[in-house]
C-alpha cells in the first residue's frame, strides 16, 4: 500500500516539475521576442513653447509660483503647510512673498 501512494507521489512531482519548467520557458520566449509590443509615438516640442493654463510662456527652468505666476529667484521660496486628507499627507502651497496673505 505505501509503494503505491510513494508511486502516485512521485508522478504528481514529476507533473507538477514539468508543467512549471514550461511556464518558465514560455514566460523567457515571450520576453525574448518582445512579448506585446506598443507603438510609441515621439513628439517634439520646442522648450519655447511650453506654457500653463493660459499664461505667458516661461523659458525652461524658471522658478515660477504656481498661484501669481511671478518669477523667483532662488532664494525666494514659496509659503506651504503639510495637511492630510483622507489619511494621505500633501502639500498645500500658499503662494509666494508677493501673493501670500497672512490673516
């Protein structure tokens, strides 16, 4: 009786081994051919062109607030306090020196 079930043991392994080796080898001819392939489409933009919701057009690099759009240096910094909402901790942003209002 226990030559039988170590027999049916040992075919259960031996299926079991094969039918993962030919998920490996199918998953490495997959990723050797390409596996799905995604046409990409490359666009080109000239770094003058760039602007944000309608304003004036920045030159990449420019430190800008995001509220007056008024350029920065870089030693002027922006005002902005931690909050949480719904358990995940984000960045308000006040504004800078020239639009900020403090109550």
């Amino acid at each position: 009786m226990s030559a039988i079930i170590f027999i049916v043991g040992l075919l259960i392994g031996i299926t079991a081994f094969f039918y993962i080796l030919s998920l490996i080898s199918d998953g490495m001819n997959k990723s050797r051919s390409g596996g799905i392939k995604r046409k990409t489409v490359k666009q080109k933009i000239a770094p003058e062109n760039i602007g944000f919701r309608n304003r004036r057009l920045i030159p990449p690099g420019t430190r800008v607030c995001p509220l007056c759009c008024s350029e920065l240096t870089k030693f002027e910094g922006l005002y902005a306090t931690n909050i949480y909402e719904n358990g995940v901790k984000k960045i308000l942003i006040m504004g800078c020196k020239y639009c900020f209002k403090d109550n």
